[in-house]
C-alpha cells in the first residue's frame, strides 16, 4: 500500500461475507498439516477432532483444516488427511459439526502434492524417516507437470493430457465430498510447491503443450480446477491460496499472481490467500508480516484476498485489514495459543462473545 492509501475503519475483528457466507470476524486459521493418520487410510483421528475442536473454540472466524488429499495418490505422505471415500466424509462431519457449535465457519483445503508426495512424514508410524518413501517400501510412482526432480525427492512421471483431465475431476469429487461432510467452503491448494504450483511455476513447468509454456498455459490447470467446481457448486465459496512468488530469478513472481489471481476471480474463485515459495529452495526474507505485500498486489487487481505469514500481534493483524486486506490468517501462533482470536479481539477493545459459555468464568 502506499502512504496515500486510505486507512479503512473496517477492523480485523469485523464480520465479512464470502459468497453469502458469513464468518464471524477476519482472524482465520490456516491449514497446517498434522500427519497424524497413523492407519495411513485418510481418515481424521481423534487427533484431528481435539486439535480442530480447539481451533474452532478459541474464537477464530473461519478455520481451514489441513492439506486433505483428492486421492492417495496425491498425499503428502501416507499418513494425510484425505477425502476420496466415504469413511473419510463420515469422519470428518462430527469434526465439522463442533466447529459450527462453537461458531466457526469451517473449510477444508484441497490438495494434490504431485512430485512431493510419496514422502516420510518424520514422526509417528513413519519413524524418523525423511525424504521419499520407496516404492518397495509403500511409496507410489509420483506425477508433476514434467519429469525433473524437485527438492530432492524422487523424480515424477510427467502428466498426460488425459491424466490432467482426471486431476481436475479428482478435485471436484472431493469438493462434493466436502460439501457432503457439511464443510462451508473448499480452498484449492495452489501453493507450497505441490502440483497446482509445479503447473503454475515456470521453474518446475517445462511442458510444451496446452498445460505449459506462458503463463496462460501455465495457470490453465488451477483455473480449470476452479472452474470446474464452481460449475457444479455454484453456492459454494472457494477461495485459492497460491504462493504468489518463488523468490527466485526467473521464478513466479508477485505481478504474475496478481494476474492469475484476476483469472481465478474471472473462474469462479471467491478469495485468494497469498502464501509464497515451496517449489524450489530459495533465500526467503522471513520476517513478522513478510508475505502481506504479496496480499496487497492481489487485492490491487480487485480481488478479496487474505494475508498469512508471521502475523502474530493483535495491532500487526488489525493494522492489515485497515489497509484493505480482508482478512489476516494466522498459524504457528494458534498452535501456541488455541484462543489467541479471542484474546486479540480483546486487546483491540473488541466487546465480542466469541469464548464457549463454558470458559466465560476465565473473562
């Protein structure tokens, strides 16, 4: 924003509506993967039901669980979320009820990890393991817009064309499965390096057909993502979170996003959430608030966007929204403090009843 951007009165602790969704106020948590199926067969835990029922409690407008995969093949590692079969929606749905007892809006994000799925989760049934897991070993062949290893991992196979056409209908299937969980909104996972991201970045993109190329062809599977559950699920809010640069030469870049995120508005996408990087190692200058510029560019295109990335004060998230972003999204820092919406509503001077009757002794 520029010095002469007007200063909004809208604050970080007001109500915003998404496609007819209201949600409570602009503090939202975002997905952080728990790698805590331990069955390694997509179904939420009780892990998932205390972690989420927490989240849900602490005050938070809207909570977005984690990483959930579209099909196995698509998982991070084998011990993801996922919502390709009807175990996993029957699981999910009492996970989904609490949250909308403590009221919370709640959506899932989407995911399809491409060249960086097969990998060890680092804990749990996986041991200490890292890296990819061998097909021997109950890894599986993994599949990217082109054959080049990334970070290290394994090599993937590249895509078909006719293979493309069954991502897209993978994603859709779980945005249904979504809805059937009683879910409010799906985000699509366009970010951190996993498939819709090694489509969109020109430094894991080498394809020389319709899917690759210029950004057009590059960013031709996430809006054919979007598109597609929209046309099926026109009441349903979408939002897009994209790393909306690579930080690196000749990698995605802050402009680019902002016009692919224009796109993904035009395709049915209801907000963008700008995280960054994830696809290629890269000098990141992490710092407090260091992914809101990213936001900020969107939001200049005429997109209702949110902001993530080290927001970790009541007066930095407020101070966000009143420069126009919509909504700040907050991670680590919820880990630490389930409760943190309700204690930065209270910091702000916000008179809100967002605390469970439960702990109303505690204010």
């Amino acid at each position: 924003m520029t010095a002469e951007a007007t200063i909004s009165t809208t604050s970080v602790t007001d109500a915003i509506d998404v496609r007819g969704l209201r949600i409570r106020n602009r503090i939202w948590i975002a997905p952080m993967c728990q790698y805590s199926v331990m069955a390694y067969d997509g179904v939420p835990t009780d892990w998932h039901r205390v972690h989420y029922g927490a989240l849900a409690a602490g005050g938070t407008g809207l909570l977005v669980v984690e990483a959930t995969a579209i099909a196995p093949e698509g998982r991070i590692t084998r011990q993801d979320t996922g919502l390709w079969n009807d175990a996993q929606v029957e699981a999910w749905r009492p996970i989904v009820d609490f949250a909308h007892e403590q009221g919370a809006a709640i959506g899932v994000q989407l995911n399809h990890a491409g060249a960086k799925a097969s990998t060890y989760a680092g804990f749990g049934r996986d041991g200490d393991a890292r890296g990819s897991v061998p097909i021997k070993a109950g890894g599986w062949q993994t599949v990217s817009a082109s054959g080049e290893a990334i970070l290290g991992l394994a090599s993937p196979r590249a895509l078909t064309v006719d293979e493309i056409d069954g991502i897209v209908a993978a994603f859709v299937a779980a945005a249904h499965r979504a809805v059937d969980a009683g879910f409010d909104l799906v985000e699509v996972h366009a970010a951190h390096g996993y498939l819709l991201h090694q489509f969109l970045s020109p430094l894991t993109n080498r394809r020389t057909d319709a899917y690759g190329g210029d950004l057009a062809g590059r960013a031709r599977l996430l809006l054919e993502v979007v598109a597609a559950i929209r046309a099926e699920l026109p009441e349903l809010p979408i939002i897009l979170r994209m790393s909306a640069t690579d930080w690196t030469e000749g990698g995605l870049d802050a402009e680019q996003s902002a016009t692919v995120a224009a796109w993904a508005r035009e395709a049915g996408a209801d907000l963008v959430d700008a995280s960054s990087g994830g696809a290629v190692l890269a000098d990141i200058p992490v710092g407090p608030g260091y992914q809101v510029h990213l936001a900020e560019r969107i939001g200049e295109e005429g997109v209702p966007v949110s902001a993530v990335g080290l927001i970790e004060t009541a007066e930095q998230a407020d101070a966000v929204v009143r420069a126009g972003v919509d909504a700040v999204r907050v991670g680590r820092a919820a880990l630490r403090d389930p409760f943190l919406p309700i204690r930065w509503a209270r910091e702000l001077g916000a008179d809100v009843d967002w605390h469970p009757p439960q702990y109303a002794r505690a204010y």
